[in-house]
C-alpha cells in the first residue's frame, strides 16, 4: 500500500491545509505518478510545475526576396530553442511537439532600390494561413511585415514557416539580424 507523506521544508513557516469541499458527496484525488505534477480540477489536464514553457526564437540571414514570387524567409540564427522544436538549418520551421495553442510572431524587414509592394504570410503546413497587411514602399526605403497571431498545433506534425512576396521589379534584400525574426511560445495545451 502506497503512503503520503509530507515533508516540511527547513525554512518554511506556513501551514499546509487540505479542505474538504462543502458537500454531502464523496470526493477522490488520484495523484498521478510524476514527480512535480499539479492537478486542476477545472481543467482537467496534470500540468508539470517545473515544466518550461516551450518557445523559440530565430533572426533571419541575409536573403534575396525576387519579385513577385513567394520566398521562405531563412531564420537561420537561433536566439532560443526550448525544445529543440526550430530547424533553423534545412527546413526554417517550428514544430511543436505539444498539441495546443501557440503565440506565433514574425517580422521581416527589407530594403528596397525602388518602389512597390512587400507582405509576409505565416504559412501552416504549407499553405498560407495568415497574411500580414500590404507594404507599399517608395525607393531607397526600408518596410518591413509583421504578424502576431494564436495558432493551434496537433503536437506532431502541424508546422508554420514564414514567405514574403515584394513587387519592386527587381530583386529586394532581407534586412537580417535583428531587423528579421520568427518567434512563438506556447500560450495553452490541449
């Protein structure tokens, strides 16, 4: 048979209360068997209390944008990986491994010869999901598209990458370093 035990900590003065609710019924906490887990009745979901949130955070390098083609954006720098969830070398996407809702940003800046139109897009799966507003841009001018939005994930195989198309005529270079970044957290499981 199992045993609780409570262990005092050496510096802690406070009381530790457990109250039965106000009720004639019967009530039965299972714990489950993970060190640091914390159950909420209201949610139904064990959250780990020492658990990180998971996030990543990548610069863009420097990029050729050409002209009225979408372009994925190369967030090659990682800034923060948590989990190792960013493939900031071959694929440039976040993969969460955790189903739930995802706070997903994005701004890319680009500097432009002459004038037109810049907008990103934050694609899902590879398909746009998200455009940011439309640019417009006079010659020898910097601008730049950016995205805040939620975004849910099924824990496996959803992904999200960044395209920017521009309509200058020619070529546009990414601005990279800290003028381009991708980033997302996560904001709640499912």
């Amino acid at each position: 048979m199992s045993k609780i035990a409570l262990t005092p900590n050496a510096s802690g003065t406070g009381t530790l209360t457990i109250a039965a609710p106000n009720t004639s019924t019967d009530r039965t906490l299972t714990l489950p068997d993970e060190t640091g887990t914390v159950l909420s009745s209201t949610s139904n979901v064990s959250v780990q209390a020492t658990q990180n949130i998971p996030a990543f955070q990548a610069k863009a390098a420097s990029q050729v944008i050409s002209n009225n083609t979408w372009t994925k954006i190369t967030f090659s720098t990682e800034v923060l990986d948590t989990d190792g969830w960013y493939d900031n070398s071959t694929n440039y996407r976040f993969t969460p491994q955790i189903a739930g809702w995802y706070q997903i940003n994005f701004l890319v800046q680009g500097y432009y010869a002459s004038s037109g139109q810049w907008i990103g897009a934050l694609y899902k799966n590879g398909s746009a999901l998200i455009k940011g507003p439309v640019i417009n841009y006079t010659s020898s001018s910097e601008a730049g598209s950016s995205l805040a939005c939620i975004v849910q994930f099924n824990g496996s195989t959803d992904y999200v990458e960044v395209y920017v198309q521009q309509s200058s005529g020619g070529n546009v270079n990414v601005d990279p370093a800290d003028w381009s970044h991708f980033s997302g957290y996560l904001v709640r499981a499912t």
